[in-house]
C-alpha cells in the first residue's frame, strides 16, 4: 500500500513539473497561427489573434494557475483534452499509439534480454579472454553510440542499400487492417529494424549485467557442494547458476522497460513509426501543449508502473523479502 501512495504521490508531482515545464516553453502555438494568418490572408492582427484562439481552442492570455486548475480537474475525469494539431480528443490519440510503443518495447526487451542473460551465463561459466574481450569491445563500441544513430545506420543498410526492411510506418496501405496474417506479417516486417535498434543497443548490457551476477554465484558454497555431488554441467548453469543469477535481473527489466517506453520519440521519430514517442516528437515540434501532456502522462504511467511491477515480480521470486 505503501508503494501504491508513492506512485499515486509521485505521479501528481510529475504532472504538476510536466505542466509547468510545458507552460513554460519558448513560443506560443496561438501567436505562430496568427502571424501565418497574417501572411497569407493580409488580415489585421488582432482579427488574426481571435481566429488563432477558435481555431486551436486555446487562448493563452488566461491566466497559469487557471489552465492548470481546469487541466487537473481535466486529468481527474479522464479528459486529456483536444489535440490543436490533430483535431482530435487526445485520449483516443494516446489509446491509438499505445499499441505500437508497446509492441516494439516489449519484443525488443524480450529478445535483448533473453539472448543477454544466456549469453552472459555462458561467458562467466567459460571465463574466457576472448569471449570478454569480444563482449567488452561491443559494449564499449555499441554502449556509447546513442540508439537512434544506429537506428538511421540500419536504415541506410537494410532499406536504403538492401531494400530489405521498409523504413518508415507501421504497416503497408496495401494491407487489410485486422487480425490477419498477412497484416500481421506486414507488422512484424516494418516493426523488425525499431525492434534491431533497440536490440543492438542494450543487448551488452545484459549480457555484462548477467556476467556480473553469475559470476557472484559461481563462489557460493551451494555451487561447490552441487559439483561434489557429480551432478552435470547443465544442471548446474541452468538450475543453481542461472536461477540465482536472474534475480537481480528482473528489477532492471522491468525499470529498463520503463525508461525503454521513456526514450522512444527519437527512435520511432526516425521511423516514422506512429507510437507515442512519435506523437510526443510531433507535439513539441508544434507546440501541442494538450498532446504534450497526454503523451507525458502516458510515459509517467508506464514507468511507474513498471517500478511496481519490478517490486512485485522481485518478491515473488525471492520469499526472503516477503513481508510477514
């Protein structure tokens, strides 16, 4: 219950910072509207500043503190308001791009953290110089170039050159919408290089990540009396080591799901992949501040509840910090 208050607590202060923050951005949606009023229909200023307001439904000569009381009243009914850009309820915007955001996140956590965690039990089993040097090497080469550059490398590789994988949207206008399998397909194809950029960028860290625990276990006394008793290799990796050793991990896929759903807007910007990153993107570029917000407390959302889920699924799987 506890934790529940925290988040409750957390997320009222992070809405309250992202309103602000917003509020607070240089230029103003209204007065850029007006001055292309302006340019293109020679009008009067002020005849073009009404336009601007009716025409985005906002009107920022009121006053801070009275959009943010009609913005939380807004919040607590579930009205995230109307997109200016969109024309559209910013609800069914969100609800809309949840889907792709969540699809890419997750089967690319998946993936990176599957092949990490096998990967980085092999290489603290075989201790090998080679295998960590190899491993260090990828970290340090793919751990210190931000993902969204090896995102437009992969474009440049497999659509430009290969014209293997498409390089924008998130499915084809040939295709039927439905559940299909040739929409579902088509899907899969455009979401594959999202989902390898994501893959190439933080499979190292798992990989290093689950070296480090395993290699914590491997001097345990269980480990020691495991071998005595002849059982095999196998046995030992996947039943003592690697079950150990995965604990600590699932907190940080959990998190890292949270910060993974957090940072997507230059990736499917670059994509042109219509999840909420890409809506975020596409809202601060014009200053869509009811987007904006819908789309930061959709993030805010997502990453506190996977902290809660990481706290969940770590007690489930450790008894010894169950609560008595």
């Amino acid at each position: 219950m506890k934790k529940i208050v925290s988040c409750v607590l957390t997320m009222l202060a992070s809405l309250l910072l992202v309103f602000f923050v917003i509020q607070a951005m240089p230029g103003n949606p209204v007065d850029t509207l007006a001055q292309e009023y302006i340019r293109t229909s020679q009008m009067p200023y002020d005849q073009a500043l009404s336009k601007a307001k009716l025409a985005l439904n906002y009107d920022p000569d009121i006053p801070v503190v009275k959009r943010f009381v009609t913005y939380v009243k807004n919040i607590s009914t579930g009205n995230l308001g109307q997109s200016m850009s969109y024309k559209g309820q910013v609800s069914s915007i969100v609800l809309g791009a949840l889907p792709w955001t969540l699809l890419v996140c997750s089967v690319s956590l998946l993936l990176s953290f599957s092949v990490g965690v096998i990967l980085g039990i092999y290489v603290a089993w075989k201790r090998s110089n080679i295998l960590d040097g190899f491993v260090t090497g990828y970290q340090a080469i793919f751990g210190s170039i931000p993902d969204y550059i090896v995102a437009y490398l992969l474009i440049v590789l497999f659509s430009v050159a290969l014209g293997l994988f498409p390089s924008k949207g998130a499915y084809s206008s040939t295709v039927e919408v439905g559940f299909n399998a040739p929409f579902i397909i088509d899907v899969l194809h455009h979401a594959a290089l999202p989902v390898l950029a994501y893959f190439v960028t933080t499979l190292a860290g798992w990989i290093m990540g689950m070296k480090a625990s395993c290699m914590s276990v491997l001097g345990e006394d269980y480990i020691n009396y495991a071998r005595a008793r002849g059982l095999s290799n196998k046995r030992i990796v996947f039943s003592y080591v690697g079950r150990n050793a995965v604990l600590p991990m699932v907190t940080s896929v959990a998190i890292s799901f949270g910060m993974m759903f957090g940072g997507s807007p230059l990736i499917e910007n670059l994509f042109v992949y219509p999840g909420v990153g890409y809506y975020l993107s596409t809202a601060i570029s014009r200053r869509d501040y009811p987007l904006m917000q819908g789309m930061f407390l959709m993030i805010i959302v997502m990453v506190l509840l996977s902290g809660l889920v990481a706290e969940f699924l770590y007690t489930v799987l450790n008894p010894r910090l169950r609560e008595k």
